[in-house]
C-alpha cells in the first residue's frame, strides 16, 4: 500500500510541476518555484510527520510522492549544466547559490516558528 500512497502524490506533484513550467515558459524560473515552494510545503509536512499530527499515509503521499515529484532537483541539474556549457558561469553561480540558500533559509524559518527542535 505504500507504493500506492507515493505513486498517487508523485501523480499530483508532477502534474501540478509541469502545469507550473507551461505556464510561466522560463525553465529556470519554473524549476525555482518549484523547487522553493516545495521545500516550504515540506518543512511544514516534516513538521507534522514528526509531531505525529501526520500519520505514516499521509506522509508517504504528501512528502515522499507529492514533494518528491514536484520539486525537481534533476532539472536544477540539468539547467545548471547548461548554463555552463553556455559559459553563463555567474548566472549558473547565482542560481545554485540563491536556489540552495533561499530553501534552506525558509525550511529553517518555518521549522523555528513552528517551533521545532533538531
């Protein structure tokens, strides 16, 4: 049953991804929504998975099926890879860095006002 609780969640995050990237035509400003918007989603899904007010179903649909295929790491891989090959090394340096420093800082902020120790 597991398989079927991530398989359902990556159905729905995929979808609303690519619906995400059709809409505002940019692949890297697509893939940063993406990818901050679902680390925002799941420091709140870690949060209640964690403090039990999430059971085990929800958080294998949510954080593990849903996150995981909404946020894109492979396509941030990918963008950064060819920003490089186009020699677009400061475009390439800034994304990385305000991508990995903007989740970071949310994840941390949402996890500290919800007031949760590590």
């Amino acid at each position: 049953m597991s398989f079927l609780y991530v398989a359902v969640g990556g159905f729905f995050g995929s979808i609303l991804r690519f619906y995400i990237s059709t809409k505002l035509d940019k692949r890297l400003i697509g893939t940063w929504i993406a990818n901050i918007t679902g680390a925002l989603l799941l420091a709140f899904i870690v949060y209640a998975h964690e403090t039990r007010i999430l059971s085990e179903a929800f958080w294998l649909f949510l954080g593990v099926g849903f996150c995981g295929a909404y946020t894109t790491f492979s396509t941030f891989g990918n963008e950064v890879l060819q920003l490089l090959l186009q020699k677009q090394f400061v475009q390439a340096a800034w994304y990385i860095l305000i991508s990995i420093l903007v989740s970071i800082s949310i994840v941390s902020l949402i996890l500290w006002s919800l007031r949760y120790q590590f």
